[in-house]
C-alpha cells in the first residue's frame, strides 16, 4: 500500500508535468496570436513574414493540389534511412574504435577534421559521384550524422568508470563480455543522446541535399517557394519542417523510456 507521502510525491510529479505541457502550448499559442496580430496591425510586412492565416491556407492548397503529403513522406523515408545507417554504422565503428585504441589514436584527428568541414561543400561532388537523386541526399545527410554520432558513443565508452572494467577484469571477464556487460548498458543514455543528435542531424542534411538535387520534398517546396518569392511557401515548408522534427524527437523519446523499462 503507498504512503501518504508517496501519493502526494506522485501527485507534484503529474502536476508539474501538466504545467510543463500547458506552458508550451501557451507560449505556441502566445506566438501565434502576436505573429497574426502583428500583421494585422501592419507592424510586420506579410509578404515577407508571412501570416498564421496564410500558411494555413498554404497547406490547405499543397494539400489539395501539390500533393503535401507525398512531399513530407519523401523527408520522412530520406530521413529514416539516413538516421538508421547513422545510427547503426556510427555505434559499430565506436565500438570498433573501443576494441582498437591503437586505430583511435591514429583517426581521431581526421574524425575532427572531417566533422568541422561544411559538407554543404561536397554537394557537387556527391551529385557528381552518386548523381541527382535521393541517393545523393541520403549520403549527405550520412555524411552529416555518422562523423557525430561516432564522436559521442566513442567518448561515452571511453568514459565508462575504469574501476568497474578493473573489477571484471579480476574476474576473468573478456573485452567482449566487458563491452556486452558494461560498456553498452552504461552508455544507454550516451546512445540515446546520441539518437536525439542524430536525427536533427539527418533531418538537416536530407533538407540541405533536397535544397541541391531534389524535385520533391520539403526541401525542395522551401527552395522553389524562395525561388518564385513565394514566401508563404518558404515559412509554410518550415513550419512543416519543425512539426516534422518534433514528430521525430517524441519517437526518439519513445524509445528512451522503451529502453528505460527494459534495462
């Protein structure tokens, strides 16, 4: 049976996490009605801001006409596929990198070097290479998350406490066993960090390679909307843009307490 005490600790939990969920939605709301009112008032210029109003309509009318829907499914696939391989090569090689400390030392430079380069700058490379297409973008956005997410499952492993390791060790315990025992389930929330950057990261390079190559997308409505000085459309493709991602990092969160209940 729970305590008073434990009732009322739960209880200041639910409380604060309804407050937490009110506030952001007044401040979304606070936002949008100061937005709208500050273009009503001709305070702001609607045609280059835009208005809440017009970007509903502008959904209403990619909707019903351009095939919006489409458009936030080609993102969304160019981004899951780009976010697994991140994901799933970048643990394997800082897993790699563990078992080999002799390779780390050797690529760690290279690793740095390659993650401050604007991989922007290798978009007409990659179009040469790969060519106009979506694999194109996917090898962007690749680009862009795996140098990341190796960094940070790499430094979480390293960082693991070394008297732990020590202990196993006095047990006869391999690295195998020391990476399945230890490494990895010390680092879940290292991981899962790492998949919250990950996916901002390949949401990022799917839109800037949409933006270089693609002929669908949101990407591509934000690059032809800046192109015809359409800027409902721009901010229209943003907004979807930030839903889009906010869809990504509740999945994400999802998962973190999947992993939470499991380990």
């Amino acid at each position: 049976m729970k305590s008073k005490g434990y009732k009322k600790y739960l209880k200041k939990i639910r409380q604060n996490k309804i407050l937490v969920i009110f506030s952001q939605i007044f401040i979304l709301l606070f936002l949008i009605i100061l937005w709208q009112k500050l273009v009503d008032n001709n305070i702001i210029n609607s045609f280059i801001s835009s208005s809440p109003k017009n970007v509903v309509k502008t959904i209403i009318d990619l909707y019903l006409h351009n095939n919006l829907i489409h458009h936030i499914l080609v993102t969304i696939y160019e981004t899951f596929i780009s976010f697994s391989l991140g994901t799933i090569l970048g643990i394997l090689i800082a897993i790699f990198l563990w078992y080999n400390p002799f390779i780390a030392k050797v690529i760690d430079p290279y690793l740095t070097i390659f993650n401050s380069l604007p991989k922007v700058s290798l978009g007409p490379i990659l179009i040469i290479w790969v060519g106009a297409n979506t694999k194109s973008i996917i090898v962007m956005s690749l680009l862009i998350s795996l140098i990341i997410t190796i960094i940070t499952v790499y430094n979480g492993f390293i960082a693991t406490d070394k008297n732990k390791i020590k202990l196993l060790k006095s047990f006869q315990a391999n690295k195998f066993q020391i990476l399945r025992y230890l490494i990895i389930p010390s680092n879940y929330p290292t991981i899962i960090s790492s998949l919250k950057i990950n996916v901002s990261m390949s949401l990022i390079g799917v839109i800037m390679g949409e933006l270089l190559v693609s002929k669908e997308g949101i990407g591509y409505l934000i690059m032809y909307g800046s192109q015809v000085f359409n800027l409902d459309l721009v901010i229209t493709g943003i907004i979807i843009l930030m839903i889009v991602s906010y869809l990504m990092y509740l999945l994400i969160n999802y998962i973190e307490k999947i992993l939470i209940k499991t380990y």
